[in-house]
C-alpha cells in the first residue's frame, strides 16, 4: 500500500474523531468557537490531501500537501488548547494528538520525499 493511501486512510479516520469530537464540544460542554475553529482544520487535513490527489503536476500536489501540513499543525494547537483550558480530558487529548501528530510525521514525510525527486 502506498504512503498516500495510507495517510489518506488516517485523515479520514482523523476527520470523524474530530467531528465527533466537535459534537461533544458542542453539545456536552456548549464550547462553540474553538470547536468549529477545530472542526475547520482537522477536517481540511484530509480534504488537502484529497486535492493532492486530483492534482495535475507534482507542484500542485506538493502545495496541497504542504496546506495539508500546515492544518495538522493547527489542529495541534486547538488540541493543546482546549486540553489546557479544560474542554477536554487529557487521556482523550493525548489519544487525539497522537493521531495528529502521526498525520503530521506521514504529510511531512511525503513532502521531503516529492522535493527530493525533483
């Protein structure tokens, strides 16, 4: 199986945490800016790569890949964030950033590898 369908596969597992976790923000603890702030990003991680896809020249797929990238590193920060200010439980926190943070190693990882090549 290939890098990308890989790190296809885990965004989009990733996106359902988070809206999922979203829900919860929302609904349970009536937190609604940092929640959608989350929503935005954790799901563009995968909608990115999706681009990336599509993509006609390895320039455009490196640039989707790099948005995607930037958005895991988002994602980072609304997790850190909530976690501190006490939205979320830091066994959840520490379970969701894991998942981030190997989403990010994977896109990073991608990125070094298409520079590379060219």
């Amino acid at each position: 199986m290939a890098k990308e369908s890989i790190v296809r596969e885990k965004a989009f597992s990733f996106a359902i945490k988070i809206v999922k976790l979203y829900q919860f923000l929302s609904t349970e603890k009536k937190e609604f800016v940092l929640s959608k702030q989350i929503l935005r990003s954790g799901t563009s991680i995968g909608a990115n790569i999706e681009e990336a896809d599509g993509a006609i020249s390895k320039k455009e797929f490196s640039n989707k890949i790099s948005i995607a990238t930037k958005e895991a590193r988002e994602t980072s920060y609304w997790l850190r964030l909530l976690e501190a200010t006490g939205f979320i439980e830091k066994h959840l926190f520490e379970t969701v950033v894991f998942d981030c943070e190997e989403l990010y190693n994977l896109l990073f990882a991608i990125i070094r590898t298409t520079r590379i090549k060219n």
